[in-house]
C-alpha cells in the first residue's frame, strides 16, 4: 500500500438508532426494526437493514413503512439513550485519536497524518475498530483515504459493518462509477436536473466544464465539480463539546411593543434553530432574557424533549417571553439561548408526528443554504 501524507478515517455507526435498541434488546436483534413517529402522521427516523430489505427509508411516513413490512417493530425512539451510546464511543475514540472531529451523533473523522511512519495508518485502524467493538459493541463501516470526502464515501460503500481503504491516487477511479447520489450533498432537486442534464455518474460529473456547473447551479456547482474529482481540503475540526449557543440583540430604540418583540424573538430563534441542525445539535432547554430601559435584567428557561425544531422552539420561546414581560416597562435587550446540546442528525425531529412539517423544515434550509439565514422567514401570526 502506497504510504498516506495526508490520511482521514471517517468512522459511521450502522443504523446507529436501530443498532441500539438491538443492544439493549436482544429479542430484536434479526427483527425489521422502525425508529419514529408512532402517531398517524409520524415519520421514519431510522431503521435496520432488515427493514431496509423492504424498501422502508429515513423520512418516509410509517404508514407507507408498515405497507412495505407489515412485520416490522415500530419503537418511538430514546434520544437519551443514543446520547449515552454516543459518548460512549467518543470517550473510546478520545482516548486513542490523536486528532478527531465528531460530525453527528453517529460519525467521526479522525484524521491519522504521520501514522505511516511508525505503526501505519490502516493497523492502526484495525486496532481502533477491535477495541470499539469490545468497549460499544455497536456495529459501524469505516473507510481510509487522503481527504474527508472519499472517506466518507467509502465507509458508505463498506455498510454494513464494513472496511475500506482507497489507495493514494486513486480516489478518482474510485468515484467515478458511483451514481451522483453517492456524493454527499446531492439531494433530490440536484439530481433530477443533474438528471436531465444527462449526468448520472460520478465520472460524467467530473469531465463537465466547472463554467457550465456555476451557470447552472450558482457557487455550489464549483463544489459538485470539486467533490466529483476528488478534491476535498476541509481540515478534520478538533472535537469540542459545545454545551450552548445563543444570541441576543441591544435594539436601536426602547420599545414596549409586545408584537415587536414577539417578531424580533421569532427571527431569532428561527436562525439560531437553523444553526443547531447545520451544526449537526439537539437542545434541551430554552432560555429567553430580556432587559429593561432601567437595565434590570432576567431570564426565563423551560426543557423540553431534545430538537433542533423550529415549531417547538418558538412555541417554548414565545411562551417564555410572555411569562418574562410583565411590567410595562421599555425593553433594550432581548436574547435567547440553546443549552444542553447533543449532537444528533436534523433526522431526529422526525420522532415528531409532523411529516409535513419536516419537509417544510427542509425545503425553508435548503432556501437559507443557497441564499442566506435570512432569505426566508416564519410568519409570526398566533394561530
């Protein structure tokens, strides 16, 4: 094997939701197994390779899930214990990495640079793996390349439970038969016109002209050109347990206007929420804070289930403010804050039996992605 100068292991839990509750209950273990929604509009958040065998996938409605296997096991889901799982497998990985990064709740990239020098980089991995699965015992695919990109491919081509290593140089000739939907980043919308434009591999995407790619598709065409040759230069980010985020803004005029208020706490709120699903975070409590023209300050906080939903959060919000302004009084200040983070997957709001809801979700990201955080907004009406 040619030696690694740069080399990035991207490590994937399988069906990390599923695989838990096998864990914690052998009698399903075999078994097609549904993570979701138990409501009559609930969603798919996770399901086992049984499942998967009949066609159940991630954000489809239960109901259709059950019509593809009417055998299947539908279990509502526990954040808590996947949050547990979770810290398990990072403490392992802490302690044996010499530089990492946690994407989600249930990937890793450890980035191995100079291990070819003494023990190797893959031996190293192996022994990584073994001792995952005597500490976890949670089945994952794991897969070795220059750059973060392909290695995420590759632990998706190993599932499930698989190995991969693709050689220095050619990670080219390993992408190029892949379909475009292989790529992460490339959803639904992107591939149908991909689609119409003929493109269906990895290998057609990479020989169109970057020009043609920006015409078509703005600055994120350049980025389909770079990932379908490879080209991936992301550092591996050292991991850091980020237990809050939050926001607060001193307004131009004091103001005892409660629709005002309401308004700038939504707009807010909404934001900070689209920060926590690209940060790949769920929040646990809400606190809302505002001061007063006298600078008296206070603060109001609620928990509530883990999400990274705007619905539920502006719901929490909304009420807090309307506990917190009780004195007619001018306000100069109003914040919000997002406290006990977990990493978790957009996915999870889909333990919510709010199916509409979660495409609406997408669709407003995928707006605020291509176009700014502020490109589109809630309506503030109360209903």
């Amino acid at each position: 094997m040619r030696p690694f100068e740069r080399a990035i292991l991207h490590l994937d839990l399988d069906a990390f939701f599923a695989s838990v509750e096998c864990l914690r209950n052998d009698a399903l273990r075999g078994r097609p197994l549904i993570i979701g929604g138990t409501g009559g509009r609930g969603v798919v958040a996770s399901c086992s390779y049984e499942a998967r065998k009949f066609g159940v996938r991630s954000a489809m409605p239960v109901k259709m899930a059950l019509r593809l296997c009417p055998d299947a096991v539908v279990l509502r889901g526990d954040m808590d214990a996947y949050t547990r799982h979770s810290q398990l497998i990072t403490a392992v990985i802490e302690s044996e990495a010499p530089l990492f990064e946690k994407a989600s709740i249930d990937e890793f990239y450890l980035d191995l640079s100079g291990m070819d020098r003494y023990i190797g980089c893959w031996k190293w991995a192996q022994e990584l793996r073994a001792k995952l699965l005597k500490e976890a015992g949670l089945p994952f695919s794991m897969a070795l390349s220059v750059n973060k990109l392909v290695s995420k491919v590759g632990a998706g081509e190993a599932k499930p439970n698989g190995n991969r290593v693709v050689e220095n140089g050619t990670e080219q000739a390993f992408l190029a038969p892949l379909h475009i939907r292989k790529l992460p980043g490339i959803g639904d919308a992107t591939a149908r016109k991909l689609n119409l434009m003929g493109v269906q591999t990895v290998q057609t995407l990479s020989i169109l002209p970057p020009l043609l790619l920006r015409r078509e598709f703005g600055r994120p065409g350049l980025e389909l050109w770079k990932k379908a040759n490879a080209i991936d230069e992301s550092p591996v980010v050292p991991y850091r347990d980020q237990q809050s985020m939050s926001t607060e803004d001193t307004l131009h005029t004091d103001t005892i206007d409660p629709r005002f208020l309401r308004d700038k706490l939504t707009g807010m709120v909404t934001r900070l929420a689209y920060e926590l699903r690209q940060a790949g975070k769920l929040t646990a409590c809400v606190t809302v804070k505002i001061r007063y023209t006298d600078f008296n300050t206070y603060t109001r906080q609620q928990k509530l289930p883990y999400t990274a939903h705007d619905t539920e959060l502006l719901h929490c919000a909304h009420e807090l403010l309307d506990r917190l302004y009780e004195r007619r009084q001018a306000i100069r200040l109003i914040g919000v804050k997002f406290s006990n983070l977990v990493c978790g997957y957009p996915q999870m709001e889909l333990f919510r039996d709010t199916g509409e809801d979660e495409r609406l979700l997408h669709a407003m990201d995928q707006i605020r992605t291509k176009f700014g955080k502020d490109a589109i907004a809630r309506s503030t009406e109360k209903k």
